[in-house]
C-alpha cells in the first residue's frame, strides 16, 4: 500500500501537520448539518486541500440548505457522498465526485454506471468477500477508494432510536452505547439527525490491501472515531488493531448484476 495514497478522516484542522509527521497527506473532513456520526469541521474552518464527506441522508429543508453552500464546495478537492440528491446537485458543476453509497457498491454494473456518469471514483463496499473486492477492481473503469481500516456501517436511520428506545423502557438518556446482541457487538450512536449503528470492532484490511493492484487504488481511505495520530501511526506500522471483516465471509446479501441479454 503506497503511503501517498492513504487518506483520512480528521477530528480537526491541527491534525493534519500530525499525520504529515506519519506518512498521510490526503485529509476529508465531515461537515454540521450535512455529515452525522463522526466528528465535523465547520466549512469555512476547512482548508481547500481536503475532500468533504457528505454521509446523511438528506430532506427538503436539508437540500434546501445544502443548495445554499454549493459555491463553498467548489474549492474542496472532491465531495463524497451517500445521497444520491447530492450527485444530482452536484455532477454539472465541475466538483470531483465520489460515490459512496455504504451497502451498494457491491456490483460492477452498479460501480460503472456512476463511474461513466461522471463520479471520479467510488468506495468500494468493506461487506465484500475478498475475491468479490478484487473482481469488483478489476472491473472497474476507474480507480477506486478502498477503506482498509474503519467501523461497519451496520445500519443509518434518520429516526432517533436511542431516545424513543429509552423513552418507551423508562431508561435514562443515554448515547453512545455498545448493544450486546446474539449476532455480536454494535456501537450505537445518535443525534439531532438519527441514528447510526457501526459494528463495535474495527476492521482491518490493511494488509489484505497488498493484494489489490495499487494502480487500481485512487485512495486507501482510513475512517477513524477515536484513535489519535500516534495510536494510528502504530496501526498502520503493524500493531495488531480490528478483525479480517467480511473477507472470509459469503456475503449474503448483495445487489444482483443485472443481465439484459436475459
């Protein structure tokens, strides 16, 4: 994995001198309103050398807003994006786009069709079985981002399910809990704009990544919630971090190619 290729998440601006220190050149940030779930940069705080996450899934006041910094965005290196609103507000105004849409990027016919509709990239989906991820590369038109370390986005609501769940139980408020569940361990996390549910460990591609051509790879992207510059300089120099996620898994549920010779 060429080290001039990693890119990743920052908690705020006075990171981005500490991870240059580490090898990491590439930065994205998540921004108020328009990003849930991981630490955000106000815009104009921003600086123009990184890429903005736009992870929510939007309403009409939303869009209506969001419509309102467009000009902003021009100056970003590229937005990434789940809602597809966003490509459509986006794609004819010469901004780089990247599609990440968490449980859809599983098939070529899906990957292709945004990448020919003027996306620069797209996220590559992290429930992949490992030799899907590779087919999934080598059918691509375009390079592509390739998350190898972060928590599963297991599910995104736009209702507040902690609070209704506490409400109805008569528990206290609480946030940011870890659900103990017969199909294993979930970090819950919720705020003004829903809920989001990660998987509770890591997972850890990083040295499965060694495997994908790299002229293949436009980013190795390394989505962080809590570990500061120097725990992640230790993860990526080989400190034992996360779990091998669905690489060795069938994956079970997966949007279907589609055939029109059928």
């Amino acid at each position: 994995m060429k080290t001039l290729k990693r890119l990743i998440n920052i908690k705020c601006c006075e990171e981005i001198e500490e991870y240059k220190k580490i090898g990491i050149t590439n930065f994205l940030i998540f921004i108020p309103e328009f990003s849930i779930a991981y630490p955000t940069i106000p815009i104009e705080d921003a600086p123009d050398e990184v890429f903005v996450y736009v992870n929510r899934i939007m309403d009409t006041n939303t869009v209506t807003n969001f419509k309102k910094i467009i000009p902003q965005l021009k100056r970003f290196r590229g937005i990434i994006f789940e809602d597809l609103g966003v490509f459509h507000l986006l794609k004819d105004e010469k901004i780089p786009l990247i599609w990440a849409q968490n449980h859809f990027v599983t098939n070529k016919e899906s990957l292709n069709y945004y990448l020919e509709s003027g996306c620069l990239s797209a996220i590559i989906s992290n429930e992949l079985h490992k030799e899907e991820i590779k087919e999934m590369f080598s059918s691509s038109l375009k390079p592509l981002v390739f998350t190898v370390f972060g928590k599963n986005n297991v599910m995104y609501s736009r209702r507040k399910l902690l609070s209704n769940f506490n409400e109805h139980v008569g528990l206290d408020e609480m946030n940011d809990v870890v659900l103990e569940t017969k199909r294993g361990s979930f970090f819950a996390h919720e705020e003004e704009n829903g809920t989001l549910l990660f998987a509770h460990e890591y997972f850890n591609y990083l040295e499965f990544s060694e495997e994908i051509p790299d002229e293949k790879v436009l980013y190795y992207l390394i989505l962080n919630l809590e570990f500061s510059v120097q725990e992640i300089g230790e993860i990526l120099d080989g400190k034992e971090v996360g779990n091998r996620g669905f690489l060795e898994k069938k994956t079970v549920y997966k949007m279907a190619e589609y055939d029109d010779k059928k």
